[in-house]
C-alpha cells in the first residue's frame, strides 16, 4: 500500500472506495498501517448489499 500512500500525501487520490465485510478474521495485514499522517476524509455514499457487505466511499478534504 506504500504507492497508495504516495499518491494520497501528494493530493492525488479523488476517492477511497471500502468495501466492508462482517466477517471475524482475527489479526491479519492492516489496510493503511503505514500512514503516518491524518488523512481528513468525507463520507459521501455508501450503498448495502443484502448479503451484509457495505460499500463506503470517501472523498478527502481539501
């Protein structure tokens, strides 16, 4: 995710789209571990799926 770290610090990124599953996993790989700098972001859609998938997408703040 180092490249997707880059291109956000450099205001490149016009939208995050997260998809979230309800699902226990227990530890894995963190999505954005290595951000070291508050990225101020903005929700602006989400949509629900029927299977309990929710897709959240975010805009940052400029």
């Amino acid at each position: 995710m180092k490249g997707t770290y880059t291109l956000a610090q450099l205001g490149l990124v016009n939208e995050y789209h997260f998809v979230v599953q309800p699902i226990v996993a227990g530890r894995g790989p963190q999505l954005l571990g290595g951000i070291r700098d508050r990225l101020d972001l903005k929700l602006t859609g989400t949509k629900p799926f029927g299977s309990g998938i929710v897709l959240l997408r975010y805009t940052p703040f400029r």
